[in-house]
C-alpha cells in the first residue's frame, strides 16, 4: 500500500521532537567561548561523515563544527564552532551542509543556516539558499538531484539546480534518507515506523516489509542497501526487504551515523561519537576516532 503522509502539525512536530531527542543529548557540550585561553569542548554530538574524494580524508561534521579525522585527533575545520547538522561530500574538495551558526558568531542573523557550501575542504562556506529557513539534517545528492529533510518541518525537499531553488515533498517523521545517482527517483528513509521507500523523488512512500529496525540506511550502489540496525549489526539488501547481517559496530553503543563513501567503505558513529571505519563492507572495524582524543582548530 502506498503512504501519502499527511499527517497533523501536531503530530508531526511531537515526533519529530521525540527523535531530535534520540539523537541530540540535551547534555550535549555546546562551545561557551573560543579563547585560546579556553579549553577546547571537543567534537560534540556528531551527525554526519564523509570522505574527500580529493585525497580520501575522513571528516565527521556535528554540534561543534566539521572535523578533519587523522590518527592523531579530530582537528576542526578553519576554527569554526557551527553546528553542522546534516553534511554531505558532492566532489573534491566540495561540501554541503545545514545547520546552526556558532553561538558565538558575530555576524549570525538568524538560527538556521540553511543550505551552505564549502569548495575548499570546508574552510569557507557560502550559502546557496534557504537562510534563515531550512535545517537540513540528512542532505543526499542522487545524480541532478539533492533531497534534503528539514527538520523545521520534517518535509523532504528536492533540488534539480544543486540547491538554489527547491520543491516541497512528502512530509514524514524520518531520521535518514538514502538515495543514489543510478537511480534518482527512489528514496528511501528511516522512520520509528520501519524503512520507507518512495519511486517518486519523495512525492510518496511505501513501506519496505522485512526491513529491520534501521538507526541509518545508505545506498552506495544501485543494487545495494546498507544499514546500521539499532542493536548495531551491519545489514546489507539489495531491495529492502530481505536481509543479511554482515558484521557488527564494535563498542556495545549505540549505532548513530553511516556513510557509505563505497560498496565496501564505510564509515559509522555511536552515540558516544566514536568513529569507526571498515573497507571490506562492514565484516570489520577499526577505530578512527574516540571521544576524549585531541581537538585542535586549524
């Protein structure tokens, strides 16, 4: 049966808050001055991953600012403290992002950026629409299209110009979306309510029976699901119904993020924002980054 989401703002807005509250700890430590002086408060809750496909660096990007991950800590990106809530790589060097700006930011005029970019490896950023709108927090490029879930709405949004104007889609309580460039059209979604699948660029959704339980879904090939299950198994499908396990997240935490920068290269977060990385698809891992591990701005 197709499902046309139409549901009350009420509605929509209690669940969307239960699930920002899975996700975002209101303990969370939010940056209260950037002196030197000050100690540094860390990565703060990460949201997104991604690798540059201009020199393979991992990235994490979250409630403290994007992150360069090396095996020495996670340095943060031109010092800046905006809180990236959704973060996607499109190209070398080339990042997309939504969020909030650093509380300590000047020139801040309103608490969503909307959709931001960065070509030089997140270092500058621009914004390309919706300032002051829009607080994108899964951001998928499928080919000439980009779908975006505000979270202000909980409504998929959709790009066929990289960003500057947009279409308004399916309203949904949805934690991820996975789309891919062979397939533009079909989007899939993670909701409390099990995996969603839409075959119309996000007009309307099908539920995926079989599918189990999903904290974040990819698709890094036009046959190939990938998931993270919330009890942190590792689950591949090649049409989101039936299943098979291929490893587990280490750690007993939570699973939080994927990224699927390939069939076989991944990379995850827990929600103690730890980052782990696997290149045979999820069979292994190995730890990239801890919480408690050095932060420096560069």
């Amino acid at each position: 049966m197709t499902i046309r989401f139409r549901i009350p703002a009420l509605a929509v807005a209690a669940t969307a808050g239960a699930l920002l509250l899975t996700a975002c700890s209101t303990t969370d430590p939010k940056p209260t001055a950037t002196k030197a002086s000050d100690p540094d408060p860390g990565t703060g809750h990460l949201h997104s991953l991604g690798v540059d496909t201009a020199d393979g660096t991992l990235y994490a990007a979250g409630h403290l600012g994007v992150f360069r991950l090396s095996p020495t800590g996670a340095v943060r990106i031109a010092d800046r403290y905006q809180d990236t809530m959704g973060f996607t790589v499109t190209g070398p060097r080339t990042f997309l992002a939504s969020g909030h700006p650093s509380p300590t930011d000047p020139t801040a005029t309103s608490p969503h950026l909307g959709l931001i970019r960065s070509t030089d490896a997140g270092q500058t950023w621009t914004t390309v629409s919706a300032g002051g709108e829009a607080d994108f927090h899964s951001l998928q490029q499928a080919g000439a299209i980009l779908y975006g879930l505000d979270s202000q709405t909980s409504q998929i949004w959709a790009s066929k110009d990289g960003g500057a104007t947009w279409e308004r889609r399916a309203k949904l309580p949805a934690g991820d979306l996975a789309a891919h460039t062979a397939a533009p059209q079909e989007v899939w979604a993670t909701t409390r309510e099990g995996l969603l699948h839409s075959t119309d660029g996000g007009t309307t959704f099908e539920s995926a029976p079989g599918a189990p339980a999903l904290a974040a879904v990819e698709r890094p090939a036009p046959d190939q699901l990938i998931g993270l299950a919330a009890d942190g198994k590792v689950v591949a499908s090649s049409d989101g119904r039936s299943w098979t396990e291929r490893g587990r997240l280490p750690g007993g935490v939570r699973p939080a993020v994927l990224n699927a920068a390939s069939p076989t290269h991944l990379l995850a977060a827990d929600t103690n924002d730890a980052v782990y990385e696997t290149k045979d698809g999820g069979r292994t891992w190995n730890a990239v980054h801890q919480p408690g591990q050095a932060t420096t701005g560069h």
